[in-house]
C-alpha cells in the first residue's frame, strides 16, 4: 500500500497581475501556505510528497524565494519529496533546482527522466524538455502491466482530449490519457492545470488527477487551494483520491445586478454576507437611478477598506437619467442654455458608459445650480 500527497503549481514568486497592493500579500500567503501541504502529510502519516511541477514561477527566481521554500523543506526533514519541474521551473542548464542549496536538501530528490523506487511504490517521471513540445509527454512510461509493485507516473501538461483545444498538434505540453492503458500504470499524477480535476480511465475509474495549485492565484480559477491524499493498496487497486484544502486566501467573483434604488440595500446585504472574503470582484449591471450613484460610489469605496484586494466592474451598469433632466430647464440665462445644449449634444454622441455618467452628473449639477439661482 501507498499513501502520498500530490501537489503543484506553487509558482512561488509570481506577481500576482493585476491585484494592486494586495499582489505582495497573495505572493507571501502562496509561501506560507506550503506549511498546510506538509502537516497534511504529517496527519496523514505519507510516504512520501510528490510535486508535479511548476514550484517557482521561473528558473531565475531570486535566492530569497529559494531559501523561504527550502527552510520549509527543512522544517519537515521526515518526509520524503520527489519534485518533477514543471515547464515554468524547467530542466535544463539553468534550472533552478541545479543550484546548490537543493543538492544538500537530503529529504528532496529531483525527478529527471529515469523510474525511482520510493516507498511503497515506483514513479515514473514524464519531464517537460521544451515548453513548447507538442510531443506526447508520456511516450517515455514504460508498460509495466507485468512488473511488480505499484507504479505512479508522474507529468505535467495538459490533458488531450480534455483541454478546450481539439487538435492534438496544438496543444503544447499534451498528456494523452491513453497512457494508463498502455502501460499498465495504476496512476498519473498531473501539475499544470490550477483546478482540481479527476479524470477516470477506460474502465470507469479514476486514475488521472490534477491536485491544482495549492493555493489560488487568481480570481478566474475554481476549485484550487488545496492537495490530494492518494492511497492506493495494492497494484491495480482503485486509487482513493481525496482532497484536502491547504489555500488561505478566500476568492469571490459575482455579477450583480442593480434594478433601482432598492437595489442599494440589496447590494449592501450582499457586502454584508461577504464580510470575510478576502479577495472580491464584482461586476454591476442593469440600471441605477442618478440620484444613487453618489451612494453607490461611498458604498464600493468603503467596500475596498474591507477586503485585501476588491475589483469593481461598472461599465454594464447604466446610470438611468431622471425625468427632470429630458425637457429643457428654463435657466433664463443666455450662457447657462448654451452650456446645457452643449451638454446634451454631448450625451447624445456619447458611446462610453463612464463618460456618460460623467456629462449626466455635470448637467444634473448645472439643474441644480439654476434652481438655486432661480430662489
Ligand atoms: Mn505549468
């Protein structure tokens, strides 16, 4: 029997595009969050820990972000890794894992192309050698339908056949899932794609499995943060696949659509249930009368006080004009009617949604302000 941890796409040292001030924190957490993968391993009494590539975001990687991935290592000296190097850590002369702090981590070894005898099982390592190679990755896995033990083949790349792109020549780095009839493997433990995502072999069960990263790196991602306990008990066994979360980071994308003024109170009994989310972007649209766009703006403002890092989308949400504003206001001042026809003419050859509200809020002003003059 085996019991190991799957785990990859760390990518320690991102930059977390996009995310503003709260890039470097997302950067930090990904570190920390290592932690949570080896008490996993530490709870679940593995083997061993198997990284699927993709551990540092490139081979240039400051030495910093070397040594806080290595103090971790280090701080679990009783647990074994095996680390396959992804296409963004890729073997090569200036791989990173060919610095010398690795070579005197006792616990880690490097997966290159040869099989390793682990505990309780045999990996087989499908290394990437090219980031753009469209050469099936798992060609190297010998069959080994009659070789004692449990054999565990090990890559990173995208899956044929499940990948939105249907012609084999196009993806890159493409695994072919066949594989695990040919050879005889009892599991595939795939890195590359951020999600968790199983998928079965010809006879129904589920061989092949993506942990996903174990830590969400952005907002369009679904189902990361976490790794997988894999056991499996003998050769040819059914696997047992479960997932643990390891993330910190809370992630939250919503579309949210606004009707009229009640739509405020609707919205801010949405903040209200999100109040501990630590990353929110949120999408408005529909319509929303003028007179609430001012509060509308000090509700989305204070909301980015709340949250490490809050994304608001407005350009679908139409701010509505109010009746008042249709007919001509008799301003009985030569330069005021020049100003607001102008103003008008303006609206109406105006395609973009923000500088639609921008002229609507200067004629709501230049109302209020010839009311004012009138008393
Ligand atoms: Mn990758």
């Amino acid at each position: 029997m085996v019991r190991f941890i799957q785990t990859s796409d760390w990518q320690i040292g991102m930059k977390g595009g996009g995310l503003g001030e709260a890039g470097q924190i997302v950067r930090d957490i990904r570190v920390e969050s290592i932690h949570n993968v080896f008490k996993t391993a530490q709870e679940r009494k593995v083997d061993f820990v198997l990284l699927c590539g993709d551990i540092f975001e490139h081979n240039m990687i400051s030495q910093e972000y070397v040594k806080k991935v290595v103090t971790i290592f280090n701080q679990y000296p009783d647990i074994s890794i095996y680390l396959l190097p992804g296409n963004h850590d890729i073997l090569g002369a200036d791989c990173v894992y060919n610095r010398e702090i690795f070579q005197r981590v006792e616990h880690l070894t490097i997966l290159r192309a040869d099989s390793v005898e682990v505990p309780e099982a045999i990996l087989h390592p499908c290394p990437v050698l090219s980031k753009f190679t469209t050469q099936d990755l798992t060609a190297s896995i010998p069959i080994v339908r009659e070789t004692d033990g449990i054999h565990i083949a090990v890559a990173h790349g995208s899956l044929v056949g499940k990948f939105p792109m249907s012609n084999w020549e196009d993806i890159e780095l493409p695994i072919n899932p066949s594989c695990i009839d040919r050879t005889g493997i009892d599991y595939l433990a795939l890195g590359h794609w951020h999600s968790k995502r199983l998928f079965k072999d010809s006879t129904g069960i589920a061989r092949i499995a993506y942990s996903g990263t174990h830590e969400q790196t952005n907002y369009d991602e679904g189902d990361a943060g976490q790794c997988l306990f894999v056991q499996i008990d003998g050769k040819g066994e059914v696997p047992k696949i479960e997932s643990i979360k390891t993330g910190k980071l809370s992630w939250e994308t919503k579309q949210f659509e606004m009707k009229d003024s009640s739509s405020l109170n609707e919205l801010k009994n949405y903040f209200e249930s999100i109040k501990g989310i630590d990353l929110v972007k949120l999408a408005l649209c529909g319509e929303l009368p003028l007179e609430c766009k001012e509060e509308l703006d000090n509700i989305l403002e204070f909301q980015t006080t709340l949250h490490k890092n809050f994304r608001e989308k407005t350009e679908s949400l139409t701010i509505t004009v109010p009746p008042q504003l249709e007919t001509s206001f008799d301003f009985g001042d030569p330069t005021l009617i020049q100003t607001e026809k102008h103003l008008k003419n303006l609206l109406e050859n105006e395609a973009d949604s923000e500088k639609r509200i921008i002229i609507i809020e200067a004629l709501a002003h230049l109302q209020r302000f010839g009311k004012e003059v009138e008393k």
